[in-house]
C-alpha cells in the first residue's frame, strides 16, 4: 500500500498502521485544510487510542503544542475541534460500518494470539484493507461533520450576568458564550472545559 511520505512517518513513529490511526490522521489533515493549518485549533477525542495518537502528531509536526483533551465522560461526538481565531468548531462522528472489521473477522480475534499463522494472514489481510478503504475515502463518507459558529460574550467592563438558553441557570457574561446564536453557559456550550483556562 502506498501511504503519504507523512502518514509513513507517523507509521514509523507508532510502529504500525491501524485503522484508528488512518482515521486520525485523515481527519486531522482534512481540520488542517479547512482551517488553513492546525495553529490555534483545540482538538478533543473521545477517547485514547492511535487516532489521538495521529492528531497529537500532526499537532506537534506543524509547529504546535500537541496536546489532545481526551475528556473522562462520554461526549456526543467522537472528535471536537476548535478554531479560536474564527470561533469555528467542527465535531466528527464516525459511522461505524464504515470504520470497522467485519463481524467474521473479528471474530477471529480471540484465536490471533494462538498459534495459528493462517488465521493471522487472513486478519491481517483484513486490517490492511479496511486501512485501505480508511485512506480512499473522503472524510464525510465516513464520519458526520457538524460546524457550529460560536463566540465568547464576555465584552470588556461588561459584570453583569444573563441567563443560559440551554440549562436556564443564570451565569456571568465572562463565562457566557454565543453558539449560533443562543446565550449559552460554559458547560452548555458543547466546548471542553479545559478550554476554558486558555481564554
Ligand atoms: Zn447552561
């Protein structure tokens, strides 16, 4: 398989290509090229693994800390970025069918740390072609991209206080934010709190 001269040394790096980490690495160059580069974008994963992994990498390539927020609580997205330039965030959700083994061959996971050379080709044959299909396909085949305009309220010498749209709690306009439109508090906001600290 013929990989870019990039995704090759991420592979080197990790010591091997899975899917989770072609996935990682599509979607961070497709964030890359819709912001015009990674600098001043928040990444968030839903979880630890290789795809992390390739987003921190390709962070960290470009010039830019690297750090990925992987939250403790389940998230309604699997991916989360955030461009805090335009106040742009994009939120990837994976469609499974797309990004996973077939059921017979995953079913041969149980028999791969036996001694079974066969067996192994076979899933690795498999691996190798979902990593395949995972590279060919545009992004928004494989996942569900949703873009949300959002922007801090706070305005300077502003102390007052307004009220969230979402949970009703009243909420100072230092820590108010505008989502499409709707006066949000931080933890409605849909943006990682540790975010936070960076405004
Ligand atoms: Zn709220």
């Amino acid at each position: 398989m013929l990989v870019p001269i990039e995704l090759y040394s991420l592979t080197q790096r990790k010591g091997y290509l899975s899917p989770d980490l072609a996935i990682g690495w599509q979607i961070g160059k497709y964030v890359e090229g819709f912001f015009d580069g990674l600098q001043e974008v928040r990444i968030a994963a839903a979880a630890e693994g290789d795809a992390a992994f390739a987003l921190s990498y390709l962070s960290r390539e470009h010039g830019y800390p690297g750090r990925i927020t992987v939250p403790d609580t389940s998230r309604p997205w699997d991916f989360l970025f955030y461009h805090t330039i335009t106040g742009t965030v994009l939120h990837f959700t994976l469609i499974r069918k797309y990004i996973e083994l077939p059921q017979g061959l995953r079913a041969l996971e149980p028999h791969l740390a036996m001694d079974k050379p066969a067996v192994v080709k076979i899933y690795r044959t498999g691996l190798d072609l979902l990593v395949e299909s995972i590279l060919k396909r545009s992004v928004d085949s494989f996942s569900m991209i949703r873009q949300i305009r959002c922007r801090a309220l706070h305005a300077p010498g502003d102390n007052g206080t307004t009220r969230c749209c979402r949970c009703e709690r009243p909420t100072s306009v230092h820590n108010a934010w505008d989502i499409e439109g709707q006066i949000c508090c931080q933890a409605c906001s849909g943006l990682e709190p540790d975010w936070f600290t960076y405004h």
